[in-house]
C-alpha cells in the first residue's frame, strides 16, 4: 500500500491472462505486475501513480480502482459508458 494512493484490484472481473496483460502495459509507471495467473499492484511503485486512467480504460468496468488517501480521497473508477 503506497502512502498516497490505494489500489484495488477485483480479480474476479479479469475474464482471462490477455485482459490482465493489457493493464500491466497500459500503466505508464509499472505499478501492476502478473504473477501467479494474477493482477497485482507493486505497492513500492503505488505512490508513482499519476492519476492518468490508462489502467482503468484498459481493465474490465470496476475491476481497478485506485483511491487516492489524502483530500476528498475521491476513488478513481472507469465510467459505464467508456465499456460499451
């Protein structure tokens, strides 16, 4: 868990390996990594998150939120309508 940023992941949304492989390669700061079959957050690289939205759009809907611990701790989710 970073200090900043909390990452959720449901994997039970991720309906097969190339899905969880395009949120590793969407995020521009490696902080998602595949291991066991599995999407995981890198939480020494949680912190680097840039609030961009690459892993939201790229993951299936609600399956990454990222919230943010300081402020309004607004989590970031994809929207319905980016999944049609």
């Amino acid at each position: 868990m970073g200090i900043f940023i909390d990452i959720e992941i449901d994997e039970a949304a991720f309906a097969d390996d190339r899905t969880r492989r395009v949120v590793v390669d969407a995020c521009p700061v490696d902080i998602f990594a595949l291991r066991d079959e599995r999407l995981v957050s890198r939480p020494e690289r949680e912190d680097e998150c840039l609030l961009c939205g690459l892993c939201l759009a790229a993951a299936p809907l609600a399956a990454v939120t990222v919230r943010r611990r300081y402020g309004a701790q607004r989590a970031l989710t994809a929207a319905p309508e980016r999944h049609s």
